[in-house]
C-alpha cells in the first residue's frame, strides 16, 4: 500500500513498511529513555533513604542520651539530700549525748566535793560508803554512755567518708572545684549551687521538645520550600511522624494555642527572664491559654497544618520577643552549664546575674 502526499511544489509517496519502520523506531529510543531515567531515579531515591535512616538514628542517640543525663544528676541529688540529713540528725543527737556527759562530770565533781567535805566535817563512813556507791553508779552509766557515743563516732565518721565521695562527684558533674579553705561549708555551697542551677534550668527553655527523626532547616537564611525566594528561617525544624509528642522545655505559661495563618494549630509559651518560645504545624493542643506548664509536660501532638510540605515541628525560641537560635540552648544542661553564657551573646545576662547570682 502507498500513501500520496501532494502539495504546491509537488508529491511525495511513501510506503506502509517505511512508515511502520519509523514509527518502531521512535518507540525504541522511547523505551531506552524511560529506562535509563527511571534506574536513576531509583538509585538516587535509595541513597536519600540511607541518609534518612542514619539522621534519625543519630538524633534518637542523642535524645536518650540527653534524657538519662538528666534522670541521673536527679537522682544523685535525691541520694546526697538524704545523706545529709542522716549526718545532721547523728550530729544533733552527738551534741545532746556531750551536753549529758558535760552534766555529769559537774556531778562527778560536786559529789566529790560533797564527799570531801562530809569526810572532814563527820567521819562518817556510811555517808561516805554511800556517796562512792552513787560515785560508782554513775560512772557505770557515765561509761556506758561513753560506749554509745564511740559508737554514734564511728558511724558519724563512715557518713562523713560517703558525703565527702558524693560531693567530689558532684563537683565533677557540676564542673566546679571549691578551693582548698571551703570546708565545712562545701555541702552547703554546693547545695546552693545545684539547686540554683536546676532552678536555672527549669525556668530558661532547653534540650530538645520533641523525639525527632531528623533536623530538616536549621536557625538562618534558606529558600522557602513553598514561596521559592530566599528567606530568614527563625526556627528549627524537626520532621517528625504525625502525633509525635511536644515537651515543654522549661516551666511557664501558655500564652497562645490558637491557629494562626500559616503556622497552623500553634501554641506559645511565656517562660521566666523574658525568654518565650512557639511551636507550629500542630495536629493537637494539650493545654489551654492560662494554664501552667512544667518542664518535661506533654503540651501537643505534632502534625502537618498550616503551610507545611510534611509532618514536622516548627520550633523558636525567642528572648524579648526577637527570635534567636534555639541549637545552643537545645544542647545545654547541667553539665555544660557554664558554656551558654559565654556563647549566647544576644541574651543579657549580665542583668540575670545581678538579678540571681550565678556561682
């Protein structure tokens, strides 16, 4: 079969079987294309994969870890308070055994004197018979008592030997020495300066808010993955799967928990020394506006509302209301207490320290 085309400068034929060799040429170099194009892409999927996997393996690393630190400087806490109050109370019950022997020997010594006196005034042997059994007595008790309080020592001493342990490790925890002239003061000064720097944490947000897969945009300029223009990105992001649990991160109230354009379900909290901080793209508020939070309370669920490409959190950590970078302060805790003073240098705290003194 042929085909005929005619047109102003003339006619052309052309066969089926030409025609048919084309058109299985065309589907050929088609097929390569899509072959060579899909390989690559499944090959550049997997990689992305790999590195996902590893992210959230290093971030849940860090969280737990994070975690225990915190749970374990508690509890050693809890064990040195009860250790010092045993030492107090043995300490007091020492004092009232020595004000006891104190009473005695005055006795010891008005008897004697008494018995002296009774010998040089009567001669009477009873009387005298009778006070050196009384004299007899009492030193009986007197040494009994001795006894006990060795005792009392002994146990006194083992304590101090266990308080002072504890409180060299509390100092390496804490990363402080006390000079060599503390001394009987050094529980007290680190007892102040322990619960001074819990107080610290508790009202100053840190650590992390959530349990997060991986950190998908940093505190900074960045391109807006839904406006296409460079922009300043006054968070961190953490992507997450939806209804991951939201923590707070230091005592305070919620100030917000509303939607609010794109951020979605959004809450904010008010914490002390003019820090706040905000999470947005939630999926479910747990408080309310006015209530009173604690560190470590559940606050929300994460979602994916509001102008969001995926599930994640939106998290800022502001001071004085400007948004600053919340990675120094999702990595200090006790232990690297002393760091974010000198490496945060947009807070005052100079002013915090003149309000409470730090150290």
């Amino acid at each position: 079969m042929v085909i005929t085309l005619t047109t102003g400068t003339g006619s052309k034929q052309f066969s089926m079987s030409k025609l048919a060799r084309f058109c299985a040429l065309v589907m050929f170099f088609l097929i390569v294309f899509y072959f060579v194009i899909s390989n690559w892409l499944w090959v550049q999927t997997s990689d992305d994969l790999h590195e996902l996997v590893q992210s959230h393996e290093s971030l849940n690393g860090q969280y737990v870890e994070l975690l225990g630190t915190q749970q374990t400087y508690e509890k050693e806490l809890g064990l040195l308070s009860d250790v010092f109050d045993k030492v107090v109370r043995q300490r007091d019950k020492l004092a009232l055994e020595n004000g006891r022997i104190e009473i005695l020997n005055n006795s010891l010594s008005v008897i004697t004197v008494e018995r002296d006196q009774l010998i040089e005034d009567t001669g009477s042997m009873s009387a005298l018979e009778n006070s050196l059994h009384r004299t007899r007595k009492e030193r009986d008790d007197l040494q009994v008592r001795n006894g006990k309080i060795e005792r009392i020592n002994a146990t006194l001493d083992k304590n101090l030997l266990e308080l002072d342990k504890s409180l060299d490790d509390l100092e390496r925890v804490l990363n402080f020495q006390l000079p060599a002239n503390a001394g009987g003061d050094r529980f007290e000064r680190l007892s102040i300066l322990t619960k001074q720097r819990l107080f610290l944490l508790n009202s100053i947000p840190n650590g992390l808010p959530i349990k997060a897969i991986r950190v998908s945009d940093g505190f900074g300029m960045r391109f807006h993955p839904i406006k296409k223009v460079r922009t300043m990105h006054r968070g961190i992001d953490y992507t997450v799967l939806k209804g991951t649990a939201v923590y707070a991160p230091a005592n305070g109230v919620v100030s917000f928990a509303e939607r609010r354009g794109g951020s979605g379900k959004y809450i904010k909290l008010s914490h002390n020394f003019g820090f706040e901080t905000s999470y947005s793209h939630l999926n479910k508020y747990l408080v309310e506006v006015g209530e009173y939070v604690l560190k470590g309370q559940k606050i929300a669920e994460s979602g994916n509302t509001g102008q969001s490409t995926g599930p994640h959190l939106h998290y800022e950590l502001l001071y004085l209301s400007k948004a600053i970078d919340p990675a120094d302060f999702t990595a200090w805790n006790i232990a690297s207490f002393e760091k974010i003073f000198s490496k945060v240098e947009t807070v005052k705290w100079a002013s915090l320290k003149n309000l409470y003194p730090l150290n």
